[in-house]
C-alpha cells in the first residue's frame, strides 16, 4: 500500500497477538502488514456486501418500474406481444 501511513497502537488479545506475529513469521512480513492486510479484506467485504445490496434494490425497483409500464409497452409496441 503506496501512500501515508499512520502510527496505531492497539490492544489484541493475545492468541490474536500470537497469531499476527506467527502469520507474519510465515509471510515474512511484519505484523503491520498482517493486520493491514486483514482490514483491507474486511473493506473489500464490506465494500462487496453494499453492492449487493445497491444491485437487489435496484432490481426491485426495476422489477416495478417493469410492472407499471408493462400495459403502455404493449399500447406502443403491439408487435412485442
């Protein structure tokens, strides 16, 4: 990841202490990275559950919009039928 970084101090509990540094031991990387890397693949989850969400209700309302002009399509396009 490119950019600015910031300094964080957190707490873990200490099997997840146990298990950044035993990860990062296996990646050889550092802790850092470890836990950088687990927020950005809770981002892109999230990311992801939002769009799902967006794209259902979407199609719900495509699925209305559909509904109500449904009658006026055929009037216009009778050909459709």
């Amino acid at each position: 990841m490119a950019g600015q970084v910031t300094r964080l101090t957190i707490s873990l509990p200490k099997e997840l202490a146990q298990l950044t540094a035993e990860i990062a031991r296996e990646r050889k990387t550092s802790r850092s990275k470890v836990v950088s890397s687990c927020l950005h693949e809770l981002a892109r989850e999230r990311l992801r559950s939002e769009m799902e969400a967006g794209y259902k209700a979407l199609a719900g309302e495509n699925l209305e919009i559909a509904a109500a002009t449904i009658d006026l399509a055929q009037e216009v396009l009778p050909e459709w039928e």
